[in-house]
C-alpha cells in the first residue's frame, strides 16, 4: 500500500544552502522525501520550494510550522 | 579609494562598535588581524588558548551584556574547535558573529590544507551563515549577520571568509549595504488575543506564569514582575529565566521540571492557566508530556513562531516579543479576580516540602553556594558549568536580576563555565563574576586559567569536586544499579596547586567549620582567586523527576 503523501509548499529567501535546510527538516522527522521542485517567483530572490512527502507522521501540520524557525521562511502551506 | 576586505570587516566592527572580540589567528585570518593590529586602542582582542574557550567566552559576554559577542578564527581546526561553543550558543538563543578564514577561493573544494567545509558543518547549528565569493558580497553579508544575529529571536551566525578575500580590493563607492529589511518582517499580535487572555485569567481559579529565558533576552523581566505583582498570579522560571524574582517572595515558587522544586512542580501539576512567556518547554521541563499540567489551559506567548505548538499543545499562542505583550497586559486595569487562595495553597507546600540538605557535618556543594549568596553582592554574575554543580546553583542561588546566571541548558556543554566567566568578566568590569564548576568540566577548559591571568580578570573560582562525574554518577546510582561506569574521577589533580603554578590565588576547603570564612574570602578578593572544596562525594541533587516521569512523581531523596 502507498504511504500517504503530502505537499508542502515553503516560500523563501533563496539563500545558498536553503535546499540542505529542507531535506534535513524533513528527514529528521521520519518524513521522506518524494519529490522536490524549485520554482521562482516574480520576485527577485524569493523562490517556492514544492516539497512531496511521506511518511506515517500524522503531525504535518504542527512540524510545518516549525519551518518558521529558518529565518529564509517567509511562508509555509501544506496540502 | 580601493579598500580591502580585512579594513570592510573592520569597519564593520568600529560601526556596531565591538569593542572586544575573542580571537585565536592561523594561516587564513593573518589579513584580518593584521588590520586589526592598526586598531587595538578601539577594539581589543581577547585571546584564549583554545578557541572552543574563546567561543564561549564570546557567549558569556553577550549573555551578561545583551550585546553580540564577536569570535576570529582561522579556517579548518579553528572554526572546528567553535563548533561545540556555536552550538552552545544556539541552543540558548544567544547573539554571536563567527567570522572564520577558509583557504582561498581558488583551492575552495581542493582538500587545501586547513579546508574544511565549515558553513556545511555548522548549517544545522547557526541561525544564518555565509561563504563569501567575492568582495562584493562581503559588506552585504556582513551587515546582515549582524542584524540576524540580534534580531527577533537572536542566535550565532557565521561569516566564512577566504584569505584572498581579506587581501582583495574594492573601491569605496561599490561597497553596499545589505538589505536586513528582509529578515525583520513581524507579524502584529492582534490586540483581541490579549483580550482572550485576560477573559481566561478572570475565569481562572489558580493561573500560574511561567518565564522563561525569553523574558532575559527582551530585557522584560521588570515588566513581567509588575505584572504578576499587580494580578497577584504565582510565578516560576525554567532555568534560562532565573532572575526574574518579584519583591513578593510569596508569589515565587522557583523551578519546574527535573531538578525544579517539589512546589514549583506542584505549581504546574494543579495550575488551571499557565500563561508561559518566552519558554520553548524542553524536555526537562516537561517530563512526561501528556501528564504534563494536566488541568491548565496553555497560553504560549514567544517571538518564534516555531516554538509555539512545538511541545505542548496550546489553546492560544501569540506570536510576539514578550517585551511588547508585556506592555499590552499591563495597560489592562487589575483584575478583580482574587487569587489569594491558590497563592496561599502553595506556600503551604513550599513550607512543607523545602530544597534542603544535611547540614553541619560533611562539606556540601548546598551550603557552599548559599554562603556564595550571602557574601556575594546582589548584582554578581554567577556562571555554572554543567551538572550537579549546575542544579545545585540553580536551586541554591537566589537570583535577583535579569543576566545574573549563565549555564548552558540547551546543549548542556561541559567546559562552558571558565571560559564564560571569562566573557562575563571583559563585559562586566566593575562587576563581580563567580564560576561554579565540577571537576570534570573544569577540565575541559583548564587552559583558560592562562587566560583569565594574562588579562588579570578578577574572575571567582569555586570548584565543587566530588571525584565523581557526579551528575552521571547519580543515574547510575538511582537507575542503574550503581555500577559506576566510568564516571569515578578519583585522580583528580591538586586545582589549588595547578592555580598556583599559573599565578593566581587559592585555597583548599574539606571542612564545614571552614567554609563560610573561605567563600567570605573569595568575595571580598581583589584579585583572581580559584576554591578546590573537596565535597561530599555522595552527595546528589534533590528533588528528581526521573526521565519522562510525570511532574507529580517526583523522587524527594
Ligand atoms: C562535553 C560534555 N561531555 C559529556 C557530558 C555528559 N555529562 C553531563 S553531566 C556530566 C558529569 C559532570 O561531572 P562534573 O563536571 O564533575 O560535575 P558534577 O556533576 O559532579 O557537578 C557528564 C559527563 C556533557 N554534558 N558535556
């Protein structure tokens, strides 16, 4: 059976380095990571990583918000 | 006029106006302190043997001065020996700007000599860090390190700088700023939450706030004291928020968690509303966290988003800076609600179940601090370093005022105290600095004795030594069927003698009937001065929450 998948969607201050950022967030929390997409805004400098993820962890919604603690974070949403 | 990278750096530190920083050269730093040496009249290098030492020394000055404290090193070794002390600092949320060397930009990814990947090592552990490429990019960066640094929650952040970068030119009029408007966006708490709270506090019956080291760090303390003083509401600390005390001492029930106290615990268990103010509810605090205050509603006020909901669940969190909720609260009119029954409930415990210890026969580390409380002016700064010594101080120590205690919760970093006093002591000239360490952490950082000489620092001493990894010693004892696995440190040296031998004062203490004109001694010392006390080795911290315990089976000897 599949693993229930998620998707996250993090907007950041594209900083070198916030990719390591994520991947590390994600598998510190027993999540994997399915697939990950890089796209960039109208603005310059800002760019929204699509994350899909999965895992048993139903907490997504409260570890999302700990993405905050990264100070590119400017917003986090998660499908 | 072209300047170099090394004189941009420098004009960075003369515009944030560091006055010292903590620095140790090699191979790829020598541009950087080579322009240093044309400013040692307005900044002031302090050295110490050991960069780890320097580091948290770095820690110690800018958690006893609210400013960021600034370390040098050189790449490869020199930024891995700050590893231990960045992590210390970023568990704490304390301000710091490493500034290490790297090879040049050309060897970059060669497996140079001295190259290591250090914005690679320390990501997890700094709040920002950046690797200059060019000289552009290096006032930008700079600028923001030290505005990220000390914004919003603060923490240690890293600027890896390539040699041939402190030596290369640019002309005055391409250097840029960096844009820290970036990273200052802050969310306003709606003024209807503070409402909510206050509806809750009316409706409470035993409302309790927990202040935690957030409230240090905003500079709230005064204004947190005002506030439970005005509503007549029970406060606690965790351990990075001692120094907040009301001048009620009957609205104080000290600490929570594993080595809080029996009423402090008891506090938490039957409280209805815990109003926690810059708290981030460790583990320690918490024990087992579903039985954790299990009749209170939970409002979590802190100035990073991420904590909130991170432990405990909540029914508000209000994301802000507790400075500023702290203002919105008191302009609220005192609440009619009485809460003089709860208030009087718990210094009922508190009488009935007080922190206490054998007196007058064997030397206890108890008596030795609570003497260190009464000889000691109210305003000392009192460093720990980790472990017994470190709960013994929590619990003894009175503290009075905001970064007046330096400890490392957080990591819990053996080693931190000497080097941290050190810190403290540059920060606080005129103040007096005490170090309580064990013995095994004093030996982690034993070199900075040199250091503390060198600059003649009037740095207090007092080494509890129980021949004992003690704090280990006592799981072993309580949970592991005493066997004593490695933690015995009977071959302890002579501390005294080793002080001696470096140039500083000292003395031996065994003896009760001793104690109290040997610590009377160590206050009124004008010079630096380090206490050997070969304490009762037995000897262990009351009460204990064991490990993921409720908060209500606690162990009371
Ligand atoms: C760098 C480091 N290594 C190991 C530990 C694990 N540890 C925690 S407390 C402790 C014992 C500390 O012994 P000592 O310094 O003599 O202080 P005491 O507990 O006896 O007061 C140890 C080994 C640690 N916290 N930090």
């Amino acid at each position: 059976m599949d693993k229930p998948k998620k998707i996250v969607n993090v907007i950041v201050h594209d900083r070198p380095n916030v990719l390591v950022k994520l991947v590390s967030f994600f598998e510190k929390r027993g999540f994997k990571i399915e697939n990950i997409n890089l796209v960039k805004t109208e603005k310059p400098g800002i760019s929204k990583y699509i994350i899909i993820i999965s895992g048993e962890n139903k907490n997504i919604g409260k570890f999302s918000k700990q993405l905050y603690k990264f100070v590119e974070t400017i917003d986090v949403n998660f499908l | 006029m072209k300047v170099t990278g090394a004189s941009i750096i420098i004009k960075k530190l003369l515009d944030e106006k560091v006055e010292y920083i903590f620095g140790y050269p090699g191979g790829s730093v020598i541009p950087l302190f080579d322009e240093l040496y044309n400013f040692t009249d307005k900044i002031k290098l302090i050295q110490p043997r050991h960069e780890q030492g320097g580091t948290h020394a770095a820690d110690g000055y800018a958690r006893s001065t609210g400013r960021v404290g600034v370390v040098v090193v050189t790449s490869g070794p020199g930024a891995t020996n700050t590893v231990t002390g960045i992590a210390t600092a970023y568990m704490d949320s304390v301000p710091l700007v490493i500034i290490t060397g790297q090879v040049p930009v050309s060897l970059m990814g060669s497996d140079a000599f001295q190259e290591v990947d250090t914005t690679a090592i320390t990501l997890p552990i700094t709040k920002a860090n950046f690797l200059i490429r060019n000289i552009e990019e290096l006032a930008p960066s700079l600028d923001l390190a030290f505005h990220i640094a000390k914004s919003g929650r603060p923490g240690p952040v890293l600027v890896d700088i390539p040699s041939d970068i402190q030596k290369a030119l640019i002309d005055e009029k391409d250097i840029k700023k960096g844009d820290t408007q970036e990273y200052s966006v802050r969310k306003k708490f709606p003024d209807k939450e503070i409402e909510k709270v206050f509806k809750m506090l009316s409706a409470a019956k035993k409302p309790l706030l927990i202040s935690g080291g957030g409230v240090i760090i905003s500079e709230a303390a005064e204004l947190l004291v005002r506030f439970v003083e005005k509503n007549n509401i029970p406060l606690i600390t965790t351990l990075m928020g001692k120094g907040v005390y009301p001048s009620n001492e009957r609205l104080y029930f000290d600490g929570l968690g594993m080595h809080g106290t029996y009423y402090g615990n008891y506090a938490v268990q039957n409280s209805d509303l815990i109003l926690a103010l810059g708290v981030r509810f460790s583990d320690r605090i918490l024990g087992n966290v579903e039985k954790f205050a299990p009749h209170a509603k939970i409002v979590h006020v802190d100035i990073d988003r991420s904590e909130i909901e991170k432990n405990v669940p909540t029914v508000l969190g209000i994301e802000g800076d507790v400075k500023d909720v702290l203002l919105k609260f008191l302009s609220f009119p005192e609440l009619k609600t009485d809460f003089s029954d709860w208030v009087e409930e718990l210094n009922k415990v508190k009488k009935e179940f007080p922190l206490k210890y054998e007196k007058g026969r064997k030397l206890k580390p108890q008596y030795l601090i609570e003497l260190a409380n009464k000889y000691f002016p109210e305003d000392t700064i009192i460093v720990s370093d980790v472990g017994q010594n470190q709960m013994w101080t929590a619990q003894f120590y009175k503290f009075k005022r905001p970064r007046t205690f330096l400890t490392t919760g957080g990591l819990g970093t053996m080693g931190f105290g000497l080097p941290a006093s050190i810190g403290a002591k540059v920060g606080n000239p005129d103040r007096e600095v005490l170090v309580i360490s064990g013995d095994g952490g004093f030996q982690m950082n034993i070199q900075e004795l040199m250091t503390i000489r060198r600059y003649g620092l009037n740095v207090k001493i007092l080494i509890v030594d129980n021949a004992y990894l003690g704090m280990v010693k006592q799981w072993q004892e309580l949970f592991y069927n005493k066997r004593f696995s490695a933690t015995p440190f009977t071959d302890n040296p002579d501390f005294g003698a080793i002080a001696k031998v470096i140039g500083l004062k000292s003395k031996t203490l065994k003896e009760w009937d001793k104690a109290e004109k040997t610590i009377k001694e160590l206050a009124l010392s004008e010079e630096p001065m380090l206490i050997h006390a070969l304490i009762d080795p037995e000897e262990n911290v009351f009460p204990m929450v064991p490990a993921g315990a409720p908060l209500n089976e606690i162990l009371l000897n």
